[in-house]
C-alpha cells in the first residue's frame, strides 16, 4: 500500500536531481551563443504558395524593407514591433532589396526587368531603372551613393552568355559603368570601406576595384560551382561564398581573396545555402537555405579545425526554407526571409561575459565627459 508514496517520491527526488545537476554543470548558458526569436509576419500573403526574397535593415537598423516572389510587394516594416508602415506593387517578382546609405531611399529590384527607387519613408516611386534582363543581384555603397545590380542570363548572343554588372550613380540614376560578369550574377556587395565589389554568380566569384572597376581578382575553386550568395569579412581580408556543384548542394567556401587563396571549403547539411552574411563584429558566420535552421559558425573554429571537424557555433530553428538572412549596423538584430511568406526577426545574444560591465564602464565615461 506504501509503493505508490514511494515511487512518487522517487520520481520527484530523481527529478530534483536532474534539474539540480542541469543548472550547476552548465552555468555558462547565461552567455552562450543564440538567436532568440522576436517576431514573425506575412510578407507575401499567398503563404506556402509564396515566398519572400530578400529582407534588409535600413542604416540606423529601427526599418526593415522586404520583397517578395509571388505576390510581387514591396514592404516597409518597423523593427521595434513589425508594424506595416506602407506596402507597394510591382509587376513581377522581386528578387532583391535594399536600402541607400542615408536612409532615404529604398530599391526594388524585380523580373519585369526594372529596378524600382522608393522614398523610404513614404513608398513613393520616385525613379525607374530600366535593365535589359532579369535582375537578382542590387546592393547600395556603404557610404556614398552609388547601386549596383546583377542581371541574369536568359538570352545567348555570338555563342557567349552576357550576364553584366550595372553601376548607377544616384539619386539621378545615370548608368556610369556596365561590367561583364559572363554569366547570370546571383549576388553583388560593397566592401565595407567601398574600395572593392563583390560579384558572385554561376561559375565564379569576381573582385572588382571600383576606383576604375578593374577586374583584380577572380576566386577559384576545383570545380564548377553556381554560387548563391557570397559577402566580403567586415575587415575586407576574406570573402565567404556558398553554392552548388553538379552533384554536391551547401558547400561553403572561404578565401583570403587578395592572394586568391582557398583557406576553407567544408559542408555540413547537403542542402542548398541560399544567403551567407557575416556578423558586423567579424567573428560569425551566418547561413540559411533548404536546412530548417540558421546556422552560425565561429570564423575563429573555421580556420582551427581541419572541414568535417569544425564545431556549429549554434542552430537556430527557423522553420520553412530561407532565402536571405541580414544583420543590422551593430549586429544585436537580424532578420531572415522564408519561403512560406514569413520575415523573422532574431535577436543576437551573444558569448562575451563582461560585454554590460563594458557598457556600464562605456556610458560612466561618457558622463565624466560631460561633466568636463
């Protein structure tokens, strides 16, 4: 008549021991490495039978612009609560967005062959960029006024693709420069001090300088690769690049590009990375594609261990499949774009210890200074 007592309390002494044994063996979760979700919303209204594209934080990183595929809309939303702030249309597809160094304007680049020039606070259409073949690839300069977009490839001429890169001094919107990639062109990104361009399409990864837009480098790998996306380190030394071979999706490539050199080529998921992004402080590597998680990697365990060793930093569970990730300005935020019309925001916490003490000691400096 006693073992039902007994067992139960058994069952609460084993319990009390899991949890006791959970909190002390593991006191450094307070700092451990992980996305926290904030908010999801509709950003193409068709839902599974939709998807969006791209999502990018504006400078200050309090807006976020996305596009999507299916429901061709382009949307203005507010960090702080995911409050819609205007919606426009286009009348395709829209493949990427972005947003000006100064904030105040946004583009929209979309299969209609247009890429299409916002006001960012209000959504009016303040310019057309007419372009000759569908675009996939639009990022602004970092700091002065210059876009750049990627076409595709869907027509042949004299026997040779002619996917090119369109360099448009804005806001007047002329075309200054037009580059040959040679094929379709999935991606194009600024480094952060504006001296290079980074193209990354089907078959290559170029380097362009844009004081003359020379072609100074073209990184290689050991066999045909279509790259998806591919982003510079916030310190221009390396460049990061994912894509497919014939055979083999979710290959990651990292080179140091000023000598071409391959330092890093590993996969992990077999699947296939649509966006890679490094995080602003230069330790992170982050992707997303058709794996159900953000993936985050230490660049510091990349370069120590040996490819099918190094460590996952951390996964998030991010659901349907994702098709771009951005971090904002100071990397505490970042927003990802899925496939069954959702954006995401994530909140960064991070593995440093002292970083409050740091603030704390950061904003009693300031206010001795004031004092002065």
């Amino acid at each position: 008549m006693q073992l039902p007592n007994l067992s139960r309390r058994i069952s609460a002494g084993l319990l009390f021991f899991l949890f006791t044994a959970l909190t002390h063996a593991q006191p450094h979760l307070d700092y451990q490495l992980r996305l926290e979700p904030v908010w999801s919303r509709v950003a193409d209204a068709l839902g599974e039978l939709g998807s969006v594209e791209s999502a990018e934080f504006s400078p200050d990183g309090k807006y976020i612009v996305s596009g999507t595929k299916y429901d061709n809309s382009v949307i203005m939303w507010r960090t702080s609560d995911g409050t819609e702030l205007w919606r426009q249309s286009t009348r395709q597809e829209v493949e990427r967005v972005g947003w000006s160094a100064d904030g105040t304007y946004v583009a929209a680049a979309s299969e209609d062959f247009r890429v299409t020039i916002y006001e960012a606070k209000t959504g009016k259409v303040v310019k057309v960029l007419k372009h000759t073949q569908g675009i996939d690839g639009l990022t602004w300069s970092n700091k002065g006024s210059l876009l750049a977009t990627g076409e595709e490839v869907t027509e042949m001429g004299n026997g040779s693709p002619k996917g090119v890169i369109r360099i448009f001094n804005m806001p007047a919107g002329n075309e200054m420069k037009t580059l040959e990639f040679g094929s379709t062109v999935n991606r194009v990104y600024f480094s952060t001090d504006d001296q290079y361009l980074l193209a990354v399409g089907h078959g290559a990864v170029k380097v362009y300088k844009v004081a003359d837009w020379s072609l100074v480098q073209s990184l290689q790998t050991d066999q045909y690769v279509n790259f998806a996306s591919g982003v510079f380190s916030p310190d221009g030394q390396y460049v990061v690049g994912v894509g497919s071979t014939k055979d083999v999706r979710g290959n990651i490539f990292v080179w140091e590009w000023k000598s071409g050199k391959l330092l890093k080529h590993f996969n992990h998921t077999g699947k296939k990375i649509e966006s890679v992004a490094w995080h602003p402080n230069g330790k992170y590597i982050a992707h997303v594609g058709h794996d159900p998680y953000i993936h985050i990697y230490r660049v510091a365990d990349i370069f120590r261990y040996g490819n099918d060793a190094i460590p996952v930093a951390h996964k998030a569970w991010a659901g349907d499949h994702a098709e771009y990730i951005d971090f904002n300005a100071d990397g505490i935020f970042l927003v990802s774009a899925h496939q069954n019309g959702l954006i995401k925001l994530w909140v960064w916490m991070g593995e440093e210890s002292d970083l409050n003490a740091k603030r704390h000691h950061q904003i009693l400096q300031e206010q001795e200074e004031a004092k002065k």
